[in-house]
C-alpha cells in the first residue's frame, strides 16, 4: 500500500513545472515526500481522505490552484488543517496545488 502511494506520489514530480515557477529537482523530491508523509497522514496514503478530505482530482474539481495554494499556506481554521506557510514558500505551496490537480493520478 505505501510502495503504490509512494509510486503514485513519485509520478508527480514528473509533471512539468509552469511557467514562472522554479522548484529543483531535489526540492520537488522533498515535496512528494512531505505529500506522502505529511499530507497522507491525514488525507491518506493514497489521497482518498480521512481525517481530511480526499485529494484526488475527481474531489478538488471546481478548486483552483490559487485555492488550494492559500490552503496549504493557512490551513483551515477550526479544522486539523494546519498551516504550511513557515515550511513551504507560496511557489512550493503552488507546485503542490497543481500536482494534485493533474487528472491523470490514480
């Protein structure tokens, strides 16, 4: 189950960056990590939900990066969601965003 999350996080990392945002290689590693370990502690470890929400493309439609972005930077108040702005820059926090929106993620 954590070798095919892992998998299904590496994948990514492989989807091209957009214009304007410049996240290393190495860095964009660290990102599907902090996905995986961090995320998927309470979204799952295969984004289906659990304490939180589902983060498959299928259960963000209608959410824009940029909604997503400002949720990951300053989380949601009154929930377990906490915010990421003191570890993740808002081109990080973007990156994420977009990752998450690709809809060909299992």
């Amino acid at each position: 189950m954590i070798r095919s999350a892992w998998l299904a996080l590496s994948l990514l990392a492989a989807v091209p960056l957009t214009a304007g945002d410049v996240i290393p290689g190495t860095r964009q590693g660290e990102l599907v990590e902090l996905l995986i370990q961090d995320c998927g502690s309470c979204h799952g470890l295969q984004m289906k939900g659990g304490l939180g929400p589902a983060l498959l493309p299928a259960s963000l439609h209608g959410k824009s990066a940029e909604y997503l972005s400002a949720v990951i930077l300053n989380g949601r108040p009154g929930s377990a969601m906490p915010a990421w702005n003191g570890l993740l820059s808002p081109d990080e926090a973007r990156w994420i965003a977009e990752r998450l929106l690709q809809p060909d993620l299992p």
